[in-house]
C-alpha cells in the first residue's frame, strides 16, 4: 500500500545531496524526477501499480480499458447488470478460433449480457473483445484486472507505488540529480552508482517475486492444487 510520505523522501535525498536550501536542485525538480522514477518502475513492472475494478461494457463486442490504464491483465467473471453480482467466469480465447468456429461472433444477433470469452493482444493493449457481443441495452460489467499508469506524486502527498519501491525511488531521484552535473568526474560517477543501485533494485525485486510466487512449482512446499509440469 502507498503510505510513503513524498515529503520523506525527498528529505533523505537532499540529505544526501547535501542541499539543505534547494539551491542547486529545487523541490519542484526532485518531485518530477521521483515522478519520471515512479513511471520507469511501472514499465519496468507492469504489476508495480495494478488495479482490479468492475468494468461497465458497451453494446458490441469491442471495449476500452479506463484511461488510466496502460494494459490488460485478465478479465476474471461477469459482475451482473448492476455490477454487484458474482457472476461465470470468463475465459481467455484466440481471435483464431472465434473467427474459425463463429464467422460472426461479432454481430449482435448473439448478443448477451453474461461474457463467455475474451479476446485480447498486447498490439492493442488497451482494447478487448467479449463473447457473446453486449446488448444495445442491459449490457453487463466485469471484474477487470489492468496495469494502471502511476498518478503524479506532489509534495505533502504519498508516493503512488506501493511504499516497498521507495528506496529504489530514492535511487532514481539520485541518479537523476547527479547526472545533472555529469560534467565533473565525480558526479558522473555518484549518478553511475545510483543507476546501479537503481538497476540492481529492480531485478533483485522480480527474482524475489519469481521464486516466492504461489505458482512456482520448484518450491518445497508448492501449492497442491497446482500440478507440477511433467
């Protein structure tokens, strides 16, 4: 959860910077740096800042992610007409086999409001496809997992990221401020070592998510209910 104090951790890094008055690097200038560092994890790590939320359809089979999303990560079931329903569960299918087996999966005349299938590509990461095609009207909602672009952070306020990439943010800001005067020696090197660390962060976090998934089968004490691969 982002609890972060932005306030907190641009006083760490002018600390560091030795700029108690903001002289050479202004309050304004390390915010959108931590603001460029927030979007570069997000890219990064597309599941640094993901939303599940209930999605109103439209009539048709095309629909469009929120705006402030940045790609799709899984429709999960129908949420009813009103949204307060647990509904089926809706399954991931190929364009392919759609287009193979029903021609005209898209015309309404096989219109419902409850979603049997999605279609979706990362060519078009922010569109989907559902199947049956909604209603013109008492089209339904779905609960939607999606990577959300990071709102910006301002002073007095909390980072956006969960608070465990505060110290790589911290990292970002420093690397940022030191290549600001890259020109000398020392500096160039102070913003290489923060870029490092910055770096080094960030992978260190996808290993770890990586071997403590509940779906990583090549743990001792692995999820039963998950086979392991023959």
């Amino acid at each position: 959860m982002a609890t972060y104090l932005v306030d907190a951790l641009l006083d760490r890094a002018t600390v560091l910077l030795q700029d108690p008055t903001h002289v050479r690097w202004p309050l304004p200038e390390l915010v959108q740096w931590l603001n460029d560092g927030q979007l570069e994890i997000a890219a990064t790590k597309p599941n640094a800042f993901v939303r599940n939320e209930k999605l109103q359809l439209v009539p048709g089979t095309k629909q469009t992610l929120p705006d402030d999303a940045v790609s799709l990560i899984d429709i999960v079931r129908n949420a009813g007409t009103t949204g307060d329903i647990i509904g089926n569960s809706i399954r991931l299918v190929s364009r392919e086999i759609l287009d193979t087996q029903i021609p005209d999966w898209h015309t309404t005349a096989l219109a419902n409001a409850v979603v049997k299938h999605y279609v979706y590509s990362m060519l078009d990461p922010k569109t989907f496809y559902v199947y049956p095609p909604q209603p013109a009207t008492g089209f339904g909602y779905v609960d939607a997992i999606y990577v959300a672009a990071p709102t910006d952070a301002t002073q007095g306020g909390t980072i956006t990221l969960d608070s465990i990439y505060a110290p790589a943010l911290l990292n970002y800001v420093m690397f940022r401020a030191y290549s600001k005067d890259a020109e000398y020696a020392a500096n160039a090197e102070q913003a290489k070592a923060y870029l490092g660390m910055w770096t080094a962060q960030l992978g260190g976090k996808v290993a770890a998510e990586t071997v403590s998934s509940p779906t990583n089968t090549n743990l001792g004490g692995y999820n039963p209910n998950i086979p392991r691969p023959k």
